[in-house]
C-alpha cells in the first residue's frame, strides 16, 4: 500500500469523525436555543427568587434590566454563545458563581456514578447473556430473560427506594443518603454509591443482555465456530476467544449511546440519595429560573455525550479490525 492510498484513507476517517461530532454541534446549539426559549416563557424569572416574594414590580424590572434578561431571547442567546464559545459559560446570578466552577465542583460525583453504573450493568449483562446463549431455550435462558424484563420496567425513581428498604433499612449495608469524597475514603465514598448507580443501572442491564444474548447466540451457529469446536476446543475458549469479540461490537454502540441516558438519569438518583452531583444542581437551577446556570450544563452535558459516542464509534476498530478497513474504504 503507497503513502499516499493510506493518507486518503486516514483523511477519510478524520473526515468522518468530524462529521459526527459536527452534527453533534448543531444538536447541542438546537438545544440550548430551544432551553432558552422555554426558561423565557415559563412564569417566574431569577429576578423574583432573588429579591422574594415581596418585590416590586418595578424593582423586579429594574433587576431584569439590570441581568440582561429583558432582551429578546435570540439577543440573549447571542450573549451567551459568544462567551460560551470562548469557554466562559457565564456566571449564576443567584449564586453569583462561574458555572464552570460549580461544574468542575460536582461532576466527580455524577462522573462516578455514571462509570460505576455502566461497570455494573456490564458485568451483570455480560453474564446474563453469556449464561443463556450458552444454554438457549433452556429454563435458566428463560428465568434470566424474565429477570432481565422486570430490571427494564423498573426505572431509577422505584429501583432507589426499594434498594433503599432492603439495602439500607433491613440490611444496614449502605447508608441511606449522604457522599463522602473518594480522595477521603474509598471504602465509605464506595459504599456511599453502590446503591446509587445500582439504581440508574438496572434498566441498562436489560438492554446490554439482550443485544448481547442475541448476538452470541447468532455468533456461536457460526462456521468458524463450529470449526473451533471441531478442533475439540472446550465451550468456554470457544465462547470467549472466538464467539464473544464479535459478538460485542454492537454492545459497544450501546454503550456510547447509554451514556447520555445515564447522565441523564443520576438526577434522580442524586436527589433521592441526597447526592451534591451534577443532576441536583440542574434540578434545583430549573427550579430558581436560574437559566445561565441550565444552559451552560446542558451545554457541557451535550459536549460529553458528542464525545462520547464519538469516541464509540472509533472504538469500533478496535473491537472488530474489519470495522477499520471498511471506513477508510
């Protein structure tokens, strides 16, 4: 192959990659409009939780002139994109707080809850599909599924409570509520997350094991595999050495696209385990009109999960090198 065959091809990939995370951009740009739009026309504004209940109408205009919030919206978002692009997501008016700064404060939380809960719902997933692609159509594949089902009809805000009762209240395992840094502890912050990111991980087991029990299943009536068994290979080298690679590649779209829902959903968890993460603070922003603070977390929320899924598709080559060859085709 010339130098300049693998050139075109490596321009191709960069090309490709900048594509996605392009589209990624204008999603995200989409979002804090539409973010914008909405704050705007919903009642109240920070105004009126910064002065209370008693202010004035005109102190309440006079403070809204004063934040900038009595412009027009597009006008507003203008403001806001020009610094935001500069990396300067602005400043709470309520907290008088740089958004980065309350970022950089509680995304070790939500960071560690959403590694901790793909981590469980991969290990579970991983043996629950292994277990009954093994032994297909066989009652262990049929209570393992049913199991699977229950987990994906059980969202975060149920999952928290129940594991709370039998975790915390009846067990006295976990705590029930509470964090403590991992730089402190690791033992007490482990214990403090458990249940926390078990919560959020539950619907996402039912979705790997599923895609993944499929995919084995299908892998393993493969020639290659019957050749391997042929060769009198025993069934775990064949299932992990032969069946299980390709068989992944799917679970890691799945991953890199779970990773939103999971950020997402740690706002449940961190407001019933009392959590000081990135979903509390968004939660109670929202609830104060404080808008400078939303868009810039939405904004930063968007930018990991463009790259995120970005970094999935990469990852593809390395699961399966066929992958490779096909995109810089």
């Amino acid at each position: 192959m010339t130098n300049r065959t693998k050139l075109t091809k490596r321009s191709r990939t960069a090309w490709s990659v900048v594509r996605k995370a392009g589209r990624g951009v204008l999603v995200m740009l989409l979002v804090t409009f539409a973010l914008v739009v909405l704050m705007a026309g919903a009642p109240g504004s920070v105004a009126e939780v910064i002065l209370g209940q008693n202010a004035t109408a005109a102190n309440v205009a006079a403070l809204n002139s004063e934040l900038g919030l009595d412009k027009p919206v597009l006008q507003q978002y203008g403001d806001w994109l020009a610094h935001a692009v500069r990396g300067d997501l602005g400043t709470s008016p309520l907290t008088n707080q740089p958004v980065g700064g309350a970022i950089a404060d509680r995304i070790p939380v939500t960071l560690e809850l959403t590694l901790l809960a793909v981590l469980f719902a991969l290990l579970l997933a991983v043996v629950f599909a292994v277990l009954c692609a093994a032994w297909p159509g066989s009652l262990l594949d049929r209570a393992l599924t049913a199991v699977s089902s229950v987990f994906l009809s059980v969202p975060a805000f149920i999952a928290g409570p129940v594991l709370i009762y039998f975790l915390s209240v009846r067990l006295g395992w976990f705590p029930v509520m509470g964090w403590t840094p991992i730089g402190q502890d690791l033992g007490t912050n482990l214990r403090s997350a458990v249940m926390p990111a078990l919560s959020i991980a539950l619907v996402e087991v039912a979705a790997f094991h599923r895609l993944l029990r499929t995919d084995l299943i299908t892998t393993l009536g493969e020639d290659f595999v019957n050749a391997a068994r042929a060769r009198g290979m025993s069934p775990l080298y064949v299932m992990f050495r032969h069946a299980f690679r390709p068989s992944s590649l799917s679970l890691v779209t799945m991953v890199g696209l779970s990773i939103g829902r999971l950020v997402g959903a740690t706002a449940v968890a961190e407001s019933l385990f009392s959590l000081p993460g990135l979903g509390q603070l968004l939660i109670s922003s929202i609830g104060t009109r404080d808008v400078i603070m939303v868009q810039g977390m939405v904004a930063f929320t968007g930018i990991v999960c463009v790259a995120v899924n970005t970094l999935a598709d990469i990852g593809y080559g390395m699961v399966d090198p066929r992958v490779r060859r096909v995109a810089a085709a």
